[in-house]
C-alpha cells in the first residue's frame, strides 16, 4: 500500500487490515511501515493483483495506527482493483433483477444511465431499488409479449453510473430481452 508521504516506523496491528482476492479472504499474518508503505503479508497467495480488496480500519490502539512522521493519523480507507461487471439478468413478472458480481451502491437512483427499450421505443425506470449484487427494475411499461434491450453505458455525469460499495463503475453491458411469443406464418 503506497501513501504521498514519508509515514511513522510504528508497530501497526494486523488486524486493522483486511484483505480479499478474487478467491475470498486472506488472514493479514504482518503489516510492516516501509518509508512512505505499508507491507502486508497474506496467509494464501494472491493470484492476481488487479483483482484485490484492501481494507484499513482503525480497530487497535491509536499508537498502531498508521501515521505520517509528524503523527497525523491515517483515516480508514478500502481499496478495490476488481472491476464491476454485469452477471446475469432474470425476469420475475415486471420486475427486472440485474445481478453483479459485487455488492452496488445503495445511492443509486432511477436516474442511472440505462436506456431500455421495449418494441422500438424507450421505457423509463418506474422504480428501482438495490439489493445487494442486485438492481431490481421496474419499467414502465411490462415487457410481456415484447422484444427489450437493456444497455448500460458508462457515464461520467454525476448519479448516472452504476457502481458498486467501493465506487467503482460498471463496465457496459447490453441484455436483450425475448418474451414475444413466436406467431405462426404458414403450412
């Protein structure tokens, strides 16, 4: 963990770190001050370090905090390199359920820049809510009987990208969306 600045050569508690990889959790066994870093060490291996969680929170005594060499503490910070990513989409009646690979924001709104599209025209989000890995849609006009298209394409307008606890935003994503049923032509 790299800082702006030269931090205090103290004692910091393990247990004040959290780490997790693409595999799940790992036990944080050392945290060493190394000029302007923090070392951790892991239990297990990680296999790709574009794909860590890190977590500071301050649990032990001040004196194990990490700090700068003047004694300014360091406020909790959480670290994400996984990318968001769009899962898997399910239908249950209207509603819409787009599952994540983590867990979203709980700030988003209706205002997210996703444009679905029913039989050619554009259906707004009547109702949206998060649950977890998962935004629950509610559009405004029902889907059955209809072919839709759902994109999301990032944004950097404020309130219109979808992101997950840490902040990071989703990369695009289109779901086509068949429940028109087949009508018959001819013999």
């Amino acid at each position: 963990l790299y800082f702006d600045e030269a931090l205090k050569t103290n004692t910091l508690a393990v247990s004040d770190f959290a780490v997790n990889d693409e595999n799940g959790a790992k036990t944080v066994t050392a945290a060493v001050v190394d000029s302007s870093s923090v070392k951790l060490t892991v239990s297990t291996d990680i296999q790709d370090a574009t794909k860590v969680v890190a977590e500071y929170k301050k649990k032990s005594d001040a004196a194990n905090h990490i700090q700068d060499i003047y004694g300014n503490v360091m406020n909790e910070f959480s670290f994400d390199s996984l990318p968001l990513n769009f899962v898997s989409f399910e239908r249950k009646g209207r509603v819409l359920n787009l599952k994540f690979n983590k867990n979203l924001s709980q700030d988003l709104t209706n205002e997210i820049a996703l444009n679905i599209v029913t039989d050619g025209s554009a259906n707004a989000i009547k109702t949206l809510a998060v649950a977890s890995d998962a935004l629950q849609i509610t559009p405004t006009t029902n889907l059955t009987g209809s072919i839709t298209t759902i994109t999301y394409t990032d944004t950097n307008e404020a309130g219109k990208a979808i992101l997950d606890i840490f902040g990071t935003k989703c990369d695009n994503f289109t779901v086509p969306i068949d429940v028109k049923p087949p009508k018959f032509q001819t013999i």
